[in-house]
C-alpha cells in the first residue's frame, strides 16, 4: 500500500497536464506573514482567480490565532488561562494532529516545550542568560501533552504554567491553509511556499513536476544545494540546527530543545527533510527528527505510510545522507564543485 500511494503521489501530474496546460498561465503572489517570514504562492489558471489581499486574510487571522507574539492572540489568552477553555476549531485541530505525532515521536514532538525554548533565547523577549539546572527543572514540571487534554471544543490545562506554542508547525499548517483554499477556488496546479515550508499540487507552467531543492547544513550561513526533487501532490519541510543557534564564549546552543531533558538536543542529525501529503506533518516530523537520532528517525519513516525522508546525519565523523527508496528515483544529487 505505502509504494502504490507514493507512486500516486508522483505520478498523477501526468494526468493533469493533458487537462489544464491549453491557454494556462503562470500567478505568482508573495507577501510577508508571522513577522518576516516571506510567503510564496504560484498557480497555473486560465485566469486570475485569486488576490493578494485574499492570501493575506487567511494568514492575519492564522496569526491572530496562533501568534505567541500577538498578546490578545487566541493563544496568548490560552496560555495566560487554566483549567477548561473554550477554543477555536483550527486550535482544535492543531491540538488534536499535535496529540496524534506527540504520540507517535514517544514525546519529541511536543509543543509545550515553548517555557524552555524561551528560556534557552530562541522565544519572545529578550535573552539575558543561560538558564539554570533548578531553571531547567522547574520549568520540565509543566513541560508534556500528557498535561493538557481536548474534548468538545475546549481545552483543559492541567497547569496554568503549561505553554502552548505551535511554531514549529505554524508554517506547515499555514501552507495546508492556503493549498486548501486554492482548491476550493478549483485551483488544481500550485506551488505553496511559506518560510522554506513547501507543498506542491499538479504541474508547473511547462507541464512537468516542481521542483524542489534541499540546502546543505551550513553554520557559516552559505547556501549550497544538497539535492533537487521533483514533486507533486506532496509537501516538503526541512529542520535543521544550523538553522537557528547562537554561540556563548566557545559553546554553540541549538534550538531544538529535547522536550525530556530540557536541553538542546545534541544527536547526530544535520538536517532533517520530510516529505508528506501535508505540510503540518512534514514540518511536526523535520522538527521532532532533529530531537532524535538518525536511527530513531529512519525507524518512523520505515513505520509509516505518509512519510518520507531525506536525512543528512553524522556517523563516526562522516557526514552520510539518507534517502526513502521510494524518493530515489525524484532525487537528483547536487555534485560538488571544488572552488579556487
């Protein structure tokens, strides 16, 4: 089942060529979202069907839901509350998949990880010093899914403490957002990109697959090209530690935080690209991978029908890449060139 639906996934673009390529022209609308994060749609359509102010209102009300830098958002009031709260169905939903991937990651997933993430200088606010033991400690109290439940619209906190923050799948979800709408408007071929978060339907303007490129991890912040993938019908979302870090005196900090230590997570794993039917699991398994190791991550790609995986990991001091056999054949290997 797992080859045939990837197969699908691949493959279908074929068909929607022959249907839609006649008098079809290329829209693009970018934009800004959640701060400075830059937004990129394209579809292919006889005609203009959609504005950019369209885009934009989905957006400003995800953010007046899920903006932790918002103080009147729907989550900052969650977060300020405790026992049972009425919420939004899209918190619902995020609460509900959050649960689901909580679940299956033994815990790496986990959004209330937002107090130490906070702590460690990579939230809102100001960063003044490293936290302490007792610090770490005393914030793992409130730290868990366990510690919160969700039934019939509302949310119960077992700990007014507990803080909820869905960053590390707000761009996901975002994208799933917009490809939802495009589709409602019977947009078949678009290219959803938010934040480097990617979700790809139907044909590009030639009538060919998009594609896609993977970026090497780089802590000197230079841009080179790992891989390119050519998609439809899937998402991609990569995470990697040498996305957002700081260095105290000689000591590099990473911002994934492990949700059982409270520290950050130091595995063998460089960059972690997840490709899925949706954006929102995509970028929930980049981001818990990058907690885990490169065995623990590869056995829930094995495990699962919706998931494959690019991986860039470290083994004995050599950097080794990791590819789902099923991505192999879409997956063109960046060949290095030596520089002067």
């Amino acid at each position: 089942m797992r080859r045939i639906l990837i197969s699908l996934i691949f493959v279908s673009s074929i068909f929607v060529f022959f249907l839609t390529r006649k008098n079809s022209i290329e829209y693009e609308i970018s934009g800004q979202t959640m701060g400075t994060i830059q937004y990129n749609v394209k579809y292919i359509s006889e005609e203009k069907r959609i504005s950019k102010s369209d885009l934009d209102s989905i957006l400003i009300n995800f953010n007046n839901i899920f903006s932790t830098y918002i103080p009147n958002s729907e989550i900052s009031i969650v977060n300020e509350s405790e026992g049972r709260i009425k919420v939004s169905k899209e918190f619902g939903k995020l609460i509900t998949e959050s649960n689901i991937i909580y679940k299956l990651t033994d815990g790496m997933f986990d959004p209330t990880v937002g107090p130490l993430v906070n702590d460690w200088g990579f939230g809102p606010g100001n960063f003044e010093k490293l936290p302490s033991k007792q610090r770490i400690q005393e914030l793992l109290q409130y730290v868990g899914f366990d510690k919160i439940s969700y039934e019939d619209g509302h949310l119960h906190k077992k700990f007014k403490k507990s803080y909820i923050d869905f960053s590390s799948i707000a761009k996901g979800y975002a994208v799933d957002l917009i490809h939802d709408y495009l589709k409602s408007k019977n947009i078949e071929n678009t290219y959803i990109e938010i934040g480097g978060e990617v979700r790809v339907s139907g044909v590009n303007k030639d009538g060919n697959n998009w594609v896609l490129g993977i970026l090497e991890p780089s802590f000197d912040k230079k841009i080179n090209l790992s891989a390119t993938v050519s998609l439809a019908n899937m998402a991609l979302a990569t995470s990697g530690n040498y996305m957002n870090n700081y260095y105290v005196d000689d000591s590099l900090f990473f911002h994934t935080i492990n949700p059982k230590t409270g520290l950050p997570a130091y595995t063998n794993m460089l960059s972690a690209s997840v490709f899925s039917s949706n954006c929102l699991s995509a970028d929930a398994y980049a981001t818990a991978f990058m907690a885990m190791n490169f065995i623990e991550s590869k056995s829930i790609l094995d495990s699962s029908s919706d998931l494959l995986g690019y991986i860039i990991y470290k083994e004995k001091g050599e950097v080794k890449i990791y590819i789902s056999d099923e991505l192999k054949p879409y997956i063109r290997i960046v060949e290095k060139t030596n520089s002067n």
